[in-house]
C-alpha cells in the first residue's frame, strides 16, 4: 500500500534535514529611492529589518556615490553611474550614502 500522507517535496522524518529541491526566496522588504548630499546620510530614514541584504544602483549617469556601512569610515563603495552592489546588512539602517562631486540618484531593492 503506497503511503498517501506523502506529498512533494517528500520528506524523510529525520531532525536537521535540509531538501535541496527547494529554495526559499525572500519577497523585497522595502523598494525606493534615494538621493546623495556630501555628507553621510542614511539610504533609507527608516530602516528595516533584512533576511538578505540590499541591492543599491547609482541611476545618476556623471556623478559617483560612496556606500558605506556602519562603522567603516571613509570605506566602501565607489559607484559610479550605473553600477550597482549587493549589500549583505540585516539592518537596512546600518547603511550610509554619500558623494563628492555634486548630487547623485540611487535606487535600491532590501530584502
């Protein structure tokens, strides 16, 4: 008799398993906007909670913005128009933006 209590993904009764036939996907917490000043700001007032981290791109195509992360100083990320980076943060407030040479737009995704 075939056991009908199975059903996909079948799962051994075993503590500590892991299926690797699925994947669990993390939907964007927060989707927004941001602009740079040339002093640090954070990249988004509110900040949350993450399971991954943030995505940020600099949409500004002549100026370059720095990325940083809290407690790094005058480290991070230089990017310049159109380059993106993926932050691993679990706070999106720990996330600092900047610029030197005049205004730049960032967009981000945080999940």
């Amino acid at each position: 008799m075939a056991n009908t209590t199975e059903v996909y993904p079948s799962r051994p009764v075993r503590p500590n398993f892991t299926d690797i036939r699925t994947m669990q996907i993390f939907d964007p917490v927060v989707i927004g906007n941001s602009t740079t000043t040339d002093s640090y700001a954070h990249l988004h007032a509110t900040g949350a909670t993450l399971e991954n981290g943030v995505r940020i791109k600099n949409t500004h195509t002549a100026n370059t913005a720095l990325i940083s992360v809290a407690g790094l100083t005058a480290e991070g990320f230089w990017l310049t128009g159109g380059e993106e980076v993926f932050l691993e943060v679990r706070q999106l407030s720990n996330v600092y933006i900047k610029t030197i040479d005049g205004h730049s737009a960032l967009t981000f995704i945080a999940s």
